[in-house]
C-alpha cells in the first residue's frame, strides 16, 4: 500500500456489506427478493405510484429492523479512524456510505455523506421537508413540519432518482490521495464507478469486502474477509498501530 504518510486525503465508500454481522441482511444475501418482488423493482418511484402500501411496508419493516440492530467492530473502527485523522494537518476524511441504517453514525463517524439517503428520516411531498422519523409510514401519518397527513415518503434515493450530495463526492474525489471500497458489490452506479473515477485521476484504490465484486479488478489491491475483521486491521496499518 505504499508510504502511509503519502496519505492525506481518503474517500471511504460502503455498501451493506459493512453493516452485515450487525444483522441487517445485505441485497444479496437476502437473494435480493422480497415477497417475490427484486429490490430495483419496489425500490423505484414508479412502485410507489403503482402500490404505494407495498413500498411503504417494505421500508417500515427495515425501519423498524435497524432500530433493533448495534453498529459492529468495523463501524467502530471507522469512527476510530475519523477522529484520528482530524488531528492530523492537512488531512481529510469523507465517508460515503450507500447504506441507509445509522450505524455508521452510531460508530462514531460525522464526516458522513448518505448518498442514498436515510431510514430514519421522511420526505414530506407537501412541504419538501426531511424531518426524523422512526415510526411506520403506512397509516399515512401527518408531516410533523406542515401537518398535511399522507404526503410523507422514505427518504431514499430509488432507482431512476439522483442520488444525495454528488458535487461534494466528486469533490472529494477528486482531492483524494486513496479511495477505499468498503462492503459493496459494485452493482449499482453512480457509486460503482467511483473507483474508475479514482483510477482516472491516478488515485491509489483499496477494495475491503467478504469476496470480489463486481469491480474489483479496477482496483490496486483488494483484501477479502468479513469486514469485521479486514477494517479494524485496515485503520491499525493506516494509524501506525496507534
Ligand atoms: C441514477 C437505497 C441517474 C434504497 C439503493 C444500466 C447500467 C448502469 C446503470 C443503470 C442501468 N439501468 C439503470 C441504471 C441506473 C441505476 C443502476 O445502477 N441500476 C443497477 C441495478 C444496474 N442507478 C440508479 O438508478 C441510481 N440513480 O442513476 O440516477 C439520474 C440521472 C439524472 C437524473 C435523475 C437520475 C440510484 C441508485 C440508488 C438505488 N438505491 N439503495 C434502499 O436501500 O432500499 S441501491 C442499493 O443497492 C444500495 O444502496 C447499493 O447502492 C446497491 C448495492 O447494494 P450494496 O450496498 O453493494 O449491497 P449488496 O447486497 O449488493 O452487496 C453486498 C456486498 O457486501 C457484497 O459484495 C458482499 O460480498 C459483501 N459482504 C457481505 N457480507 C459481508 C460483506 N463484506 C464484508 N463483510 C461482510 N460480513
């Protein structure tokens, strides 16, 4: 992995890998079905229009899910990270996490970009507001911001919608010094080509995931194990064993 010193600033992309031994189920380890429907299939505005109350099932069952889980050794071991390299001069760490749980906050990391949006905050359709929110959606409750009842929606990013914060990604992409995948299968773009868009500006890439994705040949060097295990032993070598 050459100088560890080199390294200033580090992008750090998960996927629902990293929050697998926490107990919430991956796309794929779930087969990516649910109740026979594939995830690009209800996951979409147009299911939504289609069969509002089964979306809205499907979201308040892992709402509610989440909220019964712990963030595990590698959440922790990010959040280590983080707080680490603040102290260092002139260095940057941005986590980009696909991931829609909180257990990368509860991890201790703020540096915090949720490209595909949040569980635990609704979109109010009346007001545009994103208030938090842990309860069900389905008795179409009322926006606590303007009080319309019906009109609140799971803030996530669907297929086919514009994923969160892409100019500041792409800013930090570009100012980065590594790019490292953690967790992901490299099935869904725009995040699945962030490691190309590394690779193009001479960026050194680093994939941590149980096994090869789908783009791991794009990258310089992958690791493969739980993440429990590779991102603790990850953020020892980049914190010199501190
Ligand atoms: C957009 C939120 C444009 C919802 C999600 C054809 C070609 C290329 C692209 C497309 C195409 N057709 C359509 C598209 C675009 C589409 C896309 O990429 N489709 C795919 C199916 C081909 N993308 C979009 O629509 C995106 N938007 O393109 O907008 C646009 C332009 C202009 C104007 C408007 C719009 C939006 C995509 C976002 C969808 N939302 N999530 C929700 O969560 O319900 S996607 C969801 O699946 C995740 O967020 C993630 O992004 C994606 C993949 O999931 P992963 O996190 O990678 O999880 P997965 O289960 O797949 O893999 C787990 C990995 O972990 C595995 O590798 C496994 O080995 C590993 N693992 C397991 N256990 C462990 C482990 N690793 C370590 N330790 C372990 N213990």
């Amino acid at each position: 992995m050459g100088q560890m010193n080199e390294i200033r600033n580090i992008v750090i992309l998960t996927g629902a890998g990293v929050s697998a031994e926490s107990g919430i189920d991956t796309f794929r380890d779930a087969g990516g079905l649910w109740e026979q429907h594939k995830v690009e299939d209800v996951a979409t505005p147009e299911a939504f229009a289609r069969d509002p109350d089964l979306v809205l099932r499907f979201y308040d069952m892992r709402r509610e899910a989440i909220q019964t889980k712990e963030p595990n050794a590698a959440h922790h071991a990010l959040g280590r990270l983080e707080a680490e390299w603040a102290k260092r001069e002139d260095c940057e760490l941005t986590l980009v996490t696909q991931n829609v749980d909180d257990l990368h906050e509860r991890g201790g990391s703020e540096r915090l970009i949720h490209m595909h949006g949040g569980h635990l905050t609704a979109w109010c359709l009346a007001c545009d507001n994103r208030p938090e929110w842990r309860e069900p959606l389905l008795d179409r409750p009322p926006c606590p911001t303007c009080g319309v009842a019906g009109k609140l929606r799971p803030d996530v990013v669907w297929f086919g919608e514009m994923p969160y914060q892409m100019e500041e990604i792409y800013a930090a992409l570009s100012a980065a010094d590594l790019f490292v995948s953690i967790g992901t299968s490299g099935a869904v773009y725009p995040a699945a080509g962030f490691v190309q868009e590394a690779r193009g500006q001479g960026i050194r890439t680093l994939e941590l995931n149980l096994e090869p994705s789908q783009g791991s040949a794009y990258f310089d060097e992958s690791r493969h194990g739980p993440a429990t295990q590779v991102v603790p032993e990850w953020v020892d070598e980049m914190l010199g064993g501190l």
